[in-house]
C-alpha cells in the first residue's frame, strides 16, 4: 500500500508550519519548523488511524495526488506535456 500524501505549507496566521493528509479528514500537525510539522504529523496519524480502527470506522485508501502528479488520461491532451507521471512511460 503506497503512503498518503502529505501537505506542508507555512502559515502567516499560525506563525509556523502546517501538515495535513488531505485523504484524512482533520488530521493535521503544527510545527515551528517543516520537519517538526512532519514530526507532529506523524504521530496524529498514527493516532488517527488506530482511532479510526478502534471505533469500527473505515480508514480510506491513499488517493490524493496534486495536479503535478495526475497521468494525462490522452497524450494528445493539450496539457500533457506539463502533467507530470507517476510511472515512466514506455520510451522514456
């Protein structure tokens, strides 16, 4: 199973960083620094996900990706050449 995808980002409001699991609803971290964001993040994973468990609730599967990292469904899409891919294509 491949890893949820996981957001950092700086928050001028919160004066530090911010980390989040978009697949997980309201699992998040704050931190002083990036690491330290990921650090928390870690552990309110762990948290949520044995919470989750314990209450009987389904844990959704890892499926947000950014844009960058979609598969242009057509090659000859227009927006193909700047979509990133997960896998090499074939040639590549």
């Amino acid at each position: 199973m491949s890893d949820y995808h996981i957001n950092i980002f700086y928050s001028q409001e919160d004066g530090g960083y911010v980390a989040d699991i978009p697949d997980l609803d309201a699992c998040s971290a704050f931190g002083r620094t990036p690491e330290e964001a990921l650090a928390q993040l870690e552990i309110a994973k762990k948290a949520w996900l044995e919470a989750a468990q314990e209450a009987g609730k389904p844990v959704p599967p890892p499926r947000y990706r950014p844009l960058i990292y979609q598969t242009a469904r057509n090659e000859d899409d227009a927006m193909a050449p700047w979509v990133a891919r997960d896998k090499p294509q074939s040639g590549e």
